[in-house]
C-alpha cells in the first residue's frame, strides 16, 4: 500500500466526515509502515510504530476511522473493548487473546488470497466429483476392516479386469453429464455430499470463561481427533461451493500460510482498544475486587512489545500498530498509568458533531443512511427523496437531542430516521414518491422534540 497521507485522506473522507485531525493523525502512522519497509533490515527494527490515542464522545467516528484504515491498507484488524479484560489471578479474558484473534484474521485474509489462486485447479477437481456423484459406480468397492489386516485376513489383491460394457457406458454417462455441468444445466439437481462436521466440545460453550483455552487444545488435537463426517443433500448450486472450500484448502500448503499470517500480523497488524478510559484510574476499595489499573498494566507488555504464542507461531508484537479510543468524560488520559501513556505518543482529539456535521453524513458518504433508507424501500417499489430542507432539519433535531440528554454522536441519527421513516416502513405506498422535507420531518417529529420526557426515552 503506497498511498500518501494525503491520498489516505482523501479515501476516509469518502466515508467519514469532519474530524480530519484524527484522519491526519492514522494517516501519517500508515504511511510511516510503508517508509519503514523501504529501509534496510538493521535500522527498520529500531523504529517502532507511533500508537494514536483517540479522545471524543461515542459515535463521532473513531472505530470507523480504524477500520476503514484496515481495509485501505489491507491489513488485519481487531475490534477489542478493554472492559472485558480483567487482571491475572480472575475470570475473564485473557489479554493475549487479542494478538491470538489478529493472527486469525491474518490467516483468513492469507488462506483468502491463496484460495484464489488455486481456484482454477480446484474448480476441475470440484467438477470430477460432482461427475461422481452425479454418475456414481454401480458397485462401490468392499470397505477394508483394518482388524482383517491385523490379523492377516485380507484377500489377496485381485489381477486387474478388462473394461466391461457397463464401464464404458458409465464413462459415455459421465462425459454427457460434464457437459450438462458446464452449459449449467444441473445446477438444480440434488446430490448428496459427504462433509466434515465440526465437533464442539464442552469449552466452546456461551459463557464457560474458556474460549482461548479451547481454540488452543482444539489446535492440538485437531489432527489427533478423529474427523467425524455427515452426509448432506443439496443441490448442484450449492454443492460446487462447499467441494471448492474443500479441494482448495487440499491445495494449500498450510505451513507457508502460517508463517504468511505471522508475518503480516506482525507487520502490518492494527489493533483497535475501545472504552479505555473505562480502566483509567485504580481503585481503592478493600478486598479482592478486580482493579482497572491491574487491567492496564496486563495490557503493557502486549503494547510495548513482547512474544505471545499462537496456533500459528510465536508472535511479536513490537512493531503492531495500537489505537486506542475512549470518551475521558469521568476519567483523564492522565489517569492512565504512566507506561500507558508513554506508549500512546499520538494524542487525538475528536471533536463533537454539530447539525451542519449532521447533514454532511446524511448525504456526502458513499453509503450514507438517506441511501441505505431509499435503497431498502426502492425493492418495494416506493421513491424516497430526502430534499436539502427536510436533511437540515433533521440534523437540527439530532444536534437539540444529543444536547439536551445523552451526546452519542451520529448513532442518534439512525434512532431518528427510524422514528421518522415508521409509517412509511410499515406500509409502504407502492409506486409512489415520497417526499422527506421540512415540514414532514416537523409533522412526523415535531411535538415528540419539544416534550423533553418522551424524547429521553423515544428519540
């Protein structure tokens, strides 16, 4: 990825509005991964990524930033709320298994791009199978009993028969029907497929407090374990998908995949720790209580750098880049502990959105919400146009709501466009055109707004 920090810009202005300081901010850290790359091996291990520090009230776009960043890079993401860690020594989620979930996501994005390159070889296997079992044998071959080979049982190898009428016809039957396959002619017809079902074992349940452990004994067993198998009918169409899943992964070598994942985790990996200013500060009550500042200092050794051990190798984390983001409205980043907060070298502040900031993401995205709601009732067959007028008022209200209760940004826009777009949504006047303007927003939203008790509990 060699896009300039202006042209990084550029891209997240397609899909997010306003705050260009934080835009800015991830930019210059993207661009610096490339500059670092391009520098011989001795002096790139001394320059360590510049973590970002996000500070703004929810819903002003910081996760979004970091995930539209991700995917401009193309590089793997995680999303992780540092609330649901909790220090050694209780129950809760390990800390390492933040570097354990980027190093899946690293090998999804890998096993993806190599599966596409051996699609064209597993498409000709796919096709050979479904053949088979379009066209089976007539008799299929005896079953081995491995007790007859213990014991000495088996029949001796019988001496190879000449083709039969039977199998030439079998033959002429399967050359007919790959043709049949190729022109799609049997995508309808039902087969039945033998597939490897997925075991779950008792530490892969909802709330057993053992996932990271069961993804590691499950990785240790996984070849150990016996595969247990289940015979599925579906059509053609579907089952040219799940024989493709299964012939490419066949192709791939899965040890060049792992160290591929490990070392795109490690280099190009961004972490993404929401809500920590929810463990700013320490506690001071008596007693075996979980300690926010215990949460901070299990989380430091992953941001300043050490090896965390996966199913695909031993991971370094020095060079992953870290954002992380709160609110700060009880708490300062002050209250962090000092080796936090020298790790977190780039300070953002994202600021709050105001009606103009309303409108702008209302209409300027790519995938704004008006075009989400005139797409979603376009299939019914009903025209929705928001006009300049009826998108300022709604701003207005979202920007009167958020200041007269709870400030959650532009999440409150898709409670108020839902609010407004019931009616419509409920019963939709097929072929018709309806209009969203001023004085419809001020007739569908207009007493709700002005009685400040139902809007704390509607809008």
């Amino acid at each position: 990825m060699d896009l300039t920090p202006r042209e990084i810009v550029a891209e997240l202005d397609r899909y997010i509005v306003g705050q260009d300081e934080a835009k800015r901010a991830v930019a210059i850290a993207l661009r610096n991964r490339y500059r670092r790359r391009q520098l011989a091996p001795e002096f790139r291990e001394d320059i360590l990524p510049k973590n970002i520090l996000m500070i703004g009230p929810t819903g002003v776009g910081k996760t979004e930033i970091a995930r539209r960043l991700a995917r401009l890079a193309e590089a793997p993401f995680v999303k992780v709320e540092a609330t649901k860690f909790t220090e050694v020594g209780y129950v809760g989620r390990d800390v390492e298994s933040i570097i354990r979930e980027l190093v899946d996501a690293a090998i999804r994005m890998v096993k993806a791009k190599k599966m596409a390159e051996v699609e064209e070889r597993a498409e000709a296997l796919v096709e050979d199978r479904l053949v088979e079992l379009l066209v089976p044998n007539p008799t299929p071959p005896a079953r081995l009993n491995p007790m007859d080979i213990f014991w000495g049982l088996t029949q001796q190898a019988q001496p190879a028969q000449q083709p039969s009428e039977e199998d030439e016809q079998i033959k002429k039957e399967r050359k007919r029907v790959r043709q049949l396959l190729r022109l799609g002619e049997l995508e309808d017809r039902l087969v039945e497929v033998v597939v490897e079902k997925s075991p779950t074992y008792f530490w892969e349940m909802p709330g057993s407090g053992m996932d990271d452990l069961g993804a590691g004994v499950r990785e240790m067993l996984g070849d150990l374990l016996p595969k247990k198998m289940q015979k599925r009918t579906m059509t053609v169409r579907e089952a040219r998908g799940v024989l493709l899943q299964e012939e490419a992964t066949k192709l791939l070598d899965m040890d060049a995949v792992m160290a591929e994942a490990v070392a795109l985790a490690e280099e190009s990996g961004i972490v993404f720790i929401d809500e920590i200013d929810k463990i700013a500060g320490s506690d001071h009550k008596g007693g075996p209580d979980v300690s926010r500042e215990g949460v901070q200092r299990d989380i430091l050794p992953i941001i300043e750098g050490c090896t965390v051990i996966t199913k695909a190798g031993p991971v370094r984390t020095d060079f992953i880049l870290f954002i992380a983001a709160g609110a700060f409205h009880i708490s300062q980043p002050a209250d962090l502990i000092p080796e936090l907060q020298g790790r977190f070298p780039i300070r953002v502040n994202l600021s709050s959105l105001r009606a103009d900031d309303f409108a702008r993401i209302l209409t300027e995205p790519k995938n704004s919400l008006t075009k989400q709601y005139a797409a979603l009732l376009g299939t019914e067959g009903v025209t929705l146009e928001f006009t300049p007028e009826g998108v300022m008022a709604i701003s207005k209200i979202a920007e009167d709501v958020n200041r007269a209760t709870e400030n959650i940004g532009a999440r409150r826009l898709h409670t108020i466009l839902e609010r407004l777009l019931e009616d419509v949504s409920f019963a939709p006047p097929k072929g018709e055109k309806v209009v969203i303007d001023a004085q419809y927003v001020q007739d569908k939203l207009g007493e709700l707004v002005q009685d400040r008790d139902l809007t704390r509990y509607i809008l």
